[in-house]
C-alpha cells in the first residue's frame, strides 16, 4: 500500500470517527484530561489537593470553555456534505416533456442528477450547487457561475439538510421533441455544427443565447457544494454524449451517454 493510499484510509476513518458527536466529547475531556495530568505531575509535590497549576489550568479551561462555547459546540456538531452519482437509475429518470397549458405530452427526455447528503450531526444551512465553469473537446470554454436547480422543485438554494437528510440536484437533460422539431439548436458561437440534440445544463438562468447547451463531446463541468455553515467542496462532472437518441434508457446511458463524478483535490489551506 502506497503513502497516498494509507493518506487517504486515515482521512477516511478520522471523517467516519469525526461523524459522532460522542467521541468528539470524549476527545474533548481527553484532551483536558492530560493537560491536567501534566500540570498536576509537574506540580513541586505532585498533588492535586496541594497544586496550584491545576487550578489555574481548569481556571483557564473554564474561562476559554466560555468564551469559545460555539465554536467547541460546531467542532462537536456540524453538517458534514457529501456528493455521490451512479450512472443509473433513480439518478438518470426519463420523465415526458409536458405543456403546462395544455397539458398534452410535447416530447420525452432524460435527466441525470446527483445526490448531495449530510453525513454530519448538525444542519447545513443554505446549501447551494454552483456551476462553475465547463471546459469542452470542441475548445469551447464558459465561466457560468450560477446554481444548478434542485430536482423536483426547481430551487435555487435549499434552506437546508437536516442530519442524514438527502437531495436530488440536477446535473443536465436531453430532451427529444415529439415533432422532431428541435428546440436544443447550437448556440450562435458556431452555426456551422448540424447536431439536433444537446446536452441542456439546469443552470437558474437559461439564457437565449444558449450558452448551457452542451453541444455532443466531452465537458468537464467544476461545481462547487457550499453552505452558510459548511465550506465548499469542489467537484469535477465529466459528460461524455455523442448527440444521439434512444427510447431505452439502458441503451442510452451505456452507447450515447455517460455521466461520471469526482472529488477535485485541493490544497488543505484552501477553502476551494
């Protein structure tokens, strides 16, 4: 086992322990604990009864205790987020495009999301999904810096996640017209292209000028997991779609379209 992998089984089993609010009290009064010990054993007689340190250590204790009491509370309890996607179903669903007027069915689609879920102790407060930037094959580049909307709703930030609470956010759709009269057209930085469908971003504002359809390639998509009391977390969305249709689901996601979603490594001093 390399360093890199026994750095990542220790992070892993300290974020697991971590999790529980109980052994970060305990960790809490160990830490007290020995730090009274070493007064007491470097006390002129060595007893408790008799040593002046420890008094003034718990003296100490209890005034930081006081002054620090949130910030201990959020070391003890806090949201912990979490990104996870499988390329199938219920993360890929195939719901009918419907006229909201009319009510008649006017197309079908796909939709590929990502769950985002609090594995901490504590509620995660405004939790947003932002859409960086996409970087595609075609040299096509675009700094969108909006939310991708929550699934089923339509929001844009959530007012929050409660302890192992979870939710679906949207990554992108395809979507096929009955009439085969394509609403996905390419954006007007190259009109030369002749592919019909796109991959379309759920981004809160859908421009006209369509720069959130993804025209058929590879794009890697950086969003960015954050909340008012959580610090952002970074990940890369790889979408891989090669501009065809098909009406099987499993057909679609294994020849024509695949969504894959990985942590982005950073340096531990910063916050993104």
């Amino acid at each position: 086992m390399n360093c890199e992998a026994i750095c990542a089984r220790v992070r892993w089993t300290w974020t697991a322990i971590r999790r529980h609010p109980w052994a970060n009290v305990i960790g809490l009064f160990a830490i007290l604990g020995l730090a009274i010990r070493w007064a007491v054993q470097h006390s002129p007689d060595k007893q408790l009864s008799t040593s002046t340190r420890w008094v003034i250590f718990v003296t100490l204790s209890a005034a930081i205790l006081g002054l620090f009491r949130d910030a201990i509370v959020r070391w003890i309890w806090f949201p912990d987020l979490d990104v996870t996607y499988d390329h199938n179903p219920p993360f890929i669903d195939a719901p009918p495009l419907i006229n909201p007027k009319t009510g008649e069915q006017t197309g079908k689609s796909y939709y590929f999301r990502m769950i985002v879920a609090n594995r901490g102790s504590a509620r995660a407060d405004k939790v947003e999904v932002l859409a960086l930037d996409v970087r595609s094959s075609d040299g096509f580049t675009h700094r969108y810096s909006m939310d991708l909307k929550w699934a089923h709703s339509g929001v844009i930030v959530l007012d929050g996640l409660s302890p192992g609470i979870e939710k679906y956010v949207d990554i992108g759709c395809i979507m096929m017209p009955i009439d085969e009269v394509c609403h996905t057209t390419p954006p007007p930085r190259d009109m030369s292209q002749t592919w019909n469908l796109a991959f379309v971003l759920r981004v809160e504002v859908e421009g006209t000028h369509r720069l959130h359809y993804l025209s058929p390639g590879t794009h890697e998509l950086n969003v960015i997991v954050v909340a008012a009391n959580h610090l952002p977390l970074r990940y890369k969305v790889t979408i891989k779609y090669d501009g065809r249709w098909s009406d099987k689901m499993q057909e679609m996601k294994d020849c024509h379209v695949t969504i894959g979603v990985t942590r982005t490594r950073h340096q531990w001093w910063q916050y993104y």
